[in-house]
C-alpha cells in the first residue's frame, strides 16, 4: 500500500511535539501542521455557542447550530506569516494558548462532528504534500499510513513542570503547580478513554519517552528514521 509522505507525531500535553515537530520540519523541509492548535481555534470560536460540550454525547439541534457555523465561517491554519490560526479575519495565534481554551479544546474534541470537521481540515491543508502533523490520533486515524509514526511521552510530572516555566515566560501564570498538574492528568484521562480517536499509539507506531532527552536527540532520531525509511519506499 501506498504510504503517506507524513510524520504523524502524536502524544498527551506537553510531551513537546511541537518544539520538537517545528525542528524535524526545518531540517527536512516538511510543512509543519499544529492540529492542537486547530482544536483549539474551533474550541475558541465555539465557546459563545452555549451548548454544554462536557456532556458525553450531543443532540441534533447542537449538531445543527455547530454544522452551521463551520458552514457560515471560515477557518485558516498558516495562511499568512506570523497567523497561526484565524477566525475568518480574527487572528486566534495568541488567544488560543489561553488555560480555558486548552481545557474546552480537551471537551469538545470528543465529539465526532468536531472530529470530522477537523479530520477534513488537517487532510486538505496536507493533499500530497510532505509533511509533519502533531497531535493525538495522526498516527491512528488522519493518516494511518504514515512513513512515520512516533509517539512522544513524558511523565505527567514533568510535562506539568514545562507548562508552568512556558507559562510563566509568557506572563501568562495565573494557576500554581499543582493545578496546571492536575489540569494535565484531567486531560490525558479525557484524551485517552473517549470513544472516538482515542488518544494511544498507533500499532505500528514508535514510543519515545522524553523524559531525560534532549530535543536534539529526539530531533535526530525522527530525521534519521525518515530518512531511512523515504529512501526504501
Ligand atoms: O496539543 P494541544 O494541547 O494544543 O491540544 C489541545 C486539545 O485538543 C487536546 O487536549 C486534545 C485535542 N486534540 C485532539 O483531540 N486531537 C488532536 N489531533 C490534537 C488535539
């Protein structure tokens, strides 16, 4: 079967696909796609809509009133320097990494209308072009043939540790330690055991723990391997 010229890089909060998924981009001249941030944009946009996205399955009617939205507005990843993502002419870059949007972006992300709104989104920025996505199910469900597949772990520990030093930096620390940890193991809990594309490696996918590693190391180590495995297909 034909593979897909893409790095699925998937793994919980923080493990730090995406320091390290910009790098492996630039060394190997991939577009870079951020998924979470995708998530995050819809879970952003749709917050004024009202409906209660923590309850375990939606009705039709808040099916209707989502539909219609992805219907009347525009999303766009990338599409000018420096703009993330944007809300027809809303710049969404730095209002997403804000801590509710990241808990709303966890709860809505269960829901199979968002996923394939999103699913569509993420394959059409792709078409055929080389690529590498991070996020929780690429490696699983958006691109299950990938060349490569790597799941990117780290104790809940540490990435709770990183989150408080990146939030921090951006003046942004508005919650101690403890609960940017237990935001963290709330996430993964959800991310894990919702029905749909859950997050878990992918059978033949790649387990790098990062705890300990250096970012180079783990850099190196997905080049090589695409490297290699681009040069046998
Ligand atoms: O990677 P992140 O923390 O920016 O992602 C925010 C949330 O979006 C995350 O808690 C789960 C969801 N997400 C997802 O379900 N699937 C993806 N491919 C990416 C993110």
């Amino acid at each position: 079967m034909k593979k897909d010229q893409v790095i699925a890089l998937d793994g919980p909060s923080g493990s730090g696909k995406s320091t390290v998924a910009k790098l492996v981009a630039k060394q190997l001249n991939l577009i870079y796609i951020d998924t979470g941030a995708m998530f995050r944009a819809v879970a952003y946009a749709l917050q004024h809509t009202g409906i209660d996205f923590t309850k375990p399955k939606l009705d039709s009617h808040d099916e209707q009133i989502i539909q219609s939205f992805f219907h009347d507005h525009r999303f766009q990843f990338a599409a000018q320097p420096g703009v993330l993502v944007q809300l027809d002419n809303l710049n969404l870059t730095d209002v997403i990494r804000e801590h509710h949007v990241s808990k709303l972006a966890s709860q809505i992300s269960k829901h199979k209308v968002i996923r394939d709104f999103l699913a569509e989104w993420q394959r059409s920025i792709v078409q055929d072009r080389p690529a590498i996505l991070d996020g929780r199910d690429i490696g699983t469900v958006i691109f299950p043939n990938a060349v490569v597949k790597i799941f990117l772990t780290a104790s809940a520990q540490e990435r709770a540790q990183r989150r408080f030093e990146e939030l921090k930096e951006r003046g942004q620390l508005e919650h101690d330690f403890d609960s940017i940890l237990n935001d963290i193991k709330e996430r993964d809990h959800v991310d894990m055991t919702r029905e749909i594309a859950p997050l878990k490696k992918a059978n033949d996918g790649i387990e790098l723990d990062s705890t300990g590693k250096t970012v180079t190391d783990m850099v190196t180590f997905i080049v090589n391997l695409w490297n290699q495995r681009k040069g046998s297909l």
